[in-house]
C-alpha cells in the first residue's frame, strides 16, 4: 500500500515531548512515534505540535497553515482540553472547576478542523486521547499544592482523573460521528495492553520511548491491514 502524506496538528504527544528522568526536565525524544513512521517506515509526515496546545487554540491559528490536497490532516487533541488548573483546586476544593476547554467547545473545535481539512482536499482524521495513569498524575500535579485537597475535590479517588479525561475521549467519538471522521484510537491501544504502564513517564500522561515505539507499531499495523474507516479504531485511504 502507498505511504500516504501525513499532517498532524497536536500537542506534546505529537511532538514527542517525554519526561527526561536523568536530567530532571522534559524534552524531545530522539525516536518519537512521527519520526519512526517518517524513517522507519516511509511515510511522509508534516507536523505542527505545540506542548499544551488545546483543540480550540489550534482552530484559532491553523487558517495559517498550508493544506496538501489528498493528504490525511491528523488531529491529535484531547490531554490538555481536559487538564484543570489544579493550583486553584487545591486551593478552594469544595468549588466546582472548569476544565481548560469544556466538552462543548471540544466538540465544536474538531468539527471546524475537520471542516478545514475538507476545504483544502484533505482526509481529516480524530485520535482519542490516550489515557493517563491516574496514580501517577494525580503525584505530579499535587507536588508543591495541597495533595489532601486535590484528593477531596476528586471524591478521594485519584482515578476520577482518568475517568473525567475519559468524557473528552468519548466526544472524539462523537464528534468524529456527526462529521463522518476516521478515528485513530491511541487510546484503545494502550489499554489493549495490560502492561500499559510500562509505556508512561513519571507524569502519567506523556509516553516514553517503549510507548512511542507501541504507538507507530499500532499505526502502521492498522495502516497495512487497510482497516475500514470506522467509529471504532481504524484508518485507511
């Protein structure tokens, strides 16, 4: 099967943002998954990411960007739309908080890039966001902040993490069915796995080598098995 032109608009996922344990910082991955579709397995891959980036910030910008008729315009969104300002959590637990982008505007954020890609030629695709790992994100974002506070706000369960950023999965699959839009689902992937684990960083929520290499395993075996275009999982031109 052709290698098909591949643009993807995203955040740190996209651009293969890990947390580096031996220097104490994030940075770049060397092997990310964009990368080892583009080398190893030939596809040519444009990207666009912006650590942090929500579906609506990359809506506001991308009029700018260049669109490549017949090419896949990859959306990868998700992680950051859902994340909360947890310093303020911690501070008045007993409140209700936003999250940084509501369900709504989410949904309504993908449909207009699916919109843009299909005014210049393109084949819009939606990825579900991956999951986080809810122990060790909860860790990461009480480090510094009252931890017994974020704990109360989250009914004394660190998963409601993972299942609050679980309705911004569910509204890419419903967004991706009201514009008839092929889902990637990264998410699926990890979870298929029960050592998914393995696959993250000490963040909970940005992936390591071992899980960018699962994630380009996964595409390019969805990718050569021609998978229909579904609601479900599954890419193909």
């Amino acid at each position: 099967m052709e290698k098909p032109t591949v643009c993807v608009w995203g955040d740190s996922l996209a651009k293969g943002v890990y947390f580096d344990e031996a220097r104490g910082r994030y940075a770049i991955l060397k092997d990310h998954c964009l990368r080892l579709l583009a080398r190893e397995a030939g596809f040519d891959v444009r990207c666009d990411a912006v650590m942090g980036r929500t579906a609506p910030e990359c809506l506001s910008a991308i009029h700018r960007e260049e669109r490549i008729a017949g090419a896949l315009a990859v959306f990868e969104f998700g992680g950051n739309d859902s994340d909360m300002d947890w310093a303020a959590v911690a501070r008045e637990p007993d409140r209700d908080h936003p999250a940084r982008v509501s369900l709504p505007a989410f949904k309504a954020a993908l449909v207009g890039l699916a919109e843009f890609a299909r005014r210049g030629g393109m084949q819009p695709v939606f990825t579900v966001p991956l999951p986080l790992d809810g122990d060790r994100y909860f860790h990461w974002v009480s480090k510094g902040l009252d931890a017994d506070a974020i704990l109360r706000y989250l009914g004394g369960d660190p998963h409601m993490m993972y299942r609050w950023q679980e309705q911004y999965a569910g509204a890419v699959r419903d967004a991706a069915r009201m514009c008839d839009v092929p889902v990637l689902d990264l998410r699926g992937a990890m979870l298929g796995d029960r050592h998914f684990r393995d696959y993250y960083c000490l963040d909970g929520i940005h992936l390591n080598e071992k899980g960018h290499r699962k994630l380009c395993e996964y595409i390019l075996k969805t990718w050569e098995e021609g998978q229909p275009i579904s609601d479900s999982g599954g890419m193909a031109c």
